[in-house]
C-alpha cells in the first residue's frame, strides 16, 4: 500500500510499505518447507525548486527475516529545458537471494543446463550513478545515459563444468563488481501510423578480485522495433530486432553474438478487451555456446475493469 500527499503545488510526499512471504516446497529437500518474510517501508518526496530544477528523493527500508535490514537512499537532481532535460542521480539497492537459488537445483533450457543451488549465499548491494540527457523534437524523441553501477557479494550463476552442449551452473557470491557504460535511446514516429524506435548499449563489467569480464555479459547490446497502430481497425503489430554482442564465457573464450527478432500483435475488441498473440524467435535461431530458447507461439487477452 501507498499514499501521495500534496504538499504544495511545488512538493508531493509518497509514502508506503510492503508484506510478502515466500514459501518453498521442494522433494528431496531436508525438510519440508521453506519459508521467508519480507517486509519493506519507503517514502519519497517530489520537489519542485524552480520552473526548471526538480529533485526526487527517497529512502527505502528493507526487512528480510533471513539478512536483516537495509537502507537505500536513491535521489535524482532533473534540469529542464524547452526541448528536454538533463539529470543526475545516485542509489543504492539490496537483494537477497531467492529460495530457488538457496534451496533448489534446477534443470532448464531442455535439460541442457542445470544451476546448483547455494545455501551459503549472501545478500546482494549496489551503488549506482548515472548521469542523462534527453531531447525531444516534434516526431523524434532521444536520450543518452552513461552510468556506473559498484556491486558487492553480486549473485551470480557461475560455470562449474560442461560436456558437450550440458552445463553445469552453481550460484555464488562475486565480492566486488564494477560495471560502467553508456546508452542511447531513439524514436521517430513515421508517416501512416508507424513508428520506428531503437536503442544501443555498450558496458564495461570487471570482476575486482580477478580483473576479469563478468561471463556471459555482452559488452554490445542493440536493438530495433518497427510499429504500427491502425485506430480504425484497433490493430497494433510491432517486430523487435535483438542484437547481443560478444561475451566472454567464464573460461577466457570469446562468445560470439547473436540476434533475435520477435512479432507481437494485438486486437483490441473494446476499450476493456484485448486480444493478443506473437512468435518469439521468430527465425528459430541457434547458437553454439547459448542454449537459446527456441520459436515459441502465444496467445492471450488483457481485460481491464
């Protein structure tokens, strides 16, 4: 639950908290269940400074019965101009690993891989920094964001051994982990109802004890998506492109990349009812060091009350 309250037209306060149990079944384990509650308050305040200058700041409390409390303060500092604006920010976070990454080994993509769980595993912290620009001019829309992101006791599927195209993964703790980069974000909305939208990613990872790159990281990211929505018809269809680059695969080997496309359509038959439907992997691509999911099919609908 949460509350937003105004202030003043120059300052609006959010405040709120959270309850969750997780509970765990598993055969085999030694003994019958586990379980684990969560709990959580937050408050944030919007403050308007100038007609151009806002700040949003926030702290949120963290309760988890297994690791404890955490404070993570988070703040934004926004300038505003006539076509845009430009920020800074900071944070922190925390996570805790899940019951599935302490209490079970399970086995995915086919059978191929198999990820060994870690009852050992500490919580995750962070501290990120990043610093943006956005511009917005009649139908073209962009933003650019360098960031850094510092990480301890990261939670991480390591590479234990492998046979063939069968893996075996094990969750640990990486002490420390930097990973720095930049992205940039563009639209443009074309003629005749389409739009075309793309962004591209470079990041820098390090693992700070071995000077090593994270595995399986690429350090490119990309992508592109072509839309088009026909009010008449209420007919949405988009196509994703998906570029992830090279990586490195925990062993000192070079990943090479490898792409993805995706289709998506969506009907709506009232303002309350939608029907939808795509193809994931939609050309059934292969890779030799992922096991990538191959092409799926689904269906669905969304009503809204």
């Amino acid at each position: 639950g949460r509350v937003t309250y105004s202030v003043s037209d120059r300052f609006i306060l959010t405040s709120g908290g959270e309850v969750r149990e997780d509970s765990l079944k598993v055969d085999g384990m030694d003994h019958d269940e586990e379980k684990v509650l969560n709990s959580a308050l937050f408050t944030q305040a919007d403050w308007q400074l100038s007609s151009r200058i806002n700040l949003i700041a926030g702290v949120r409390f963290d309760h988890h019965e297994d690791f404890g409390g955490h404070l993570s303060p988070r703040a934004t500092l926004s300038w505003n101009y006539s076509h845009g604006r430009v920020w800074v920010g900071y944070g922190e976070g925390f996570r805790a690993p899940n019951l599935n990454e302490l209490y079970v080994t399970s086995i995915l993509k086919k059978g191929f891989e198999t990820y060994q769980n870690n009852e050992d595993l500490d919580e995750e912290t962070s501290r990120s920094y990043e610093a943006g620009a956005s511009f917005n001019w009649g139908r073209l829309r962009s933003q650019l964001v360098i960031f850094r992101t510092d990480l301890d006791d990261l939670i991480a599927a390591e590479l234990q051994s492998t046979s063939g195209k069968y893996k075996t993964f094990s969750y640990v703790n990486i002490d420390e982990v930097r990973a720095e980069g930049v992205e940039f974000e563009t639209s443009l909305v074309l003629p005749a109802n389409f739009q075309l939208s793309g962004q591209v990613s470079y990041v820098d990872t390090e693992d700070r004890e071995t000077h090593h790159e994270l595995a399986d990281e690429p350090r490119w990211k990309s992508g592109a998506t072509l839309s088009w929505f026909d009010a008449d018809w209420g007919l949405m269809t988009q196509l994703r492109w998906l570029y992830f680059g090279t990586s490195e695969d925990g062993e000192g080997n070079e990943q090479e990349a490898y792409t993805l496309t995706h289709l998506h359509v969506e009907k709506e038959i009232s303002p309350s009812l939608c029907f939808y439907g795509g193809i994931d992997n939609l050309f059934d691509e292969e890779h030799d060091e992922f096991t990538l999911s191959p092409r799926g099919y689904y269906l669905g609908v969304k009503w809204a009350l």
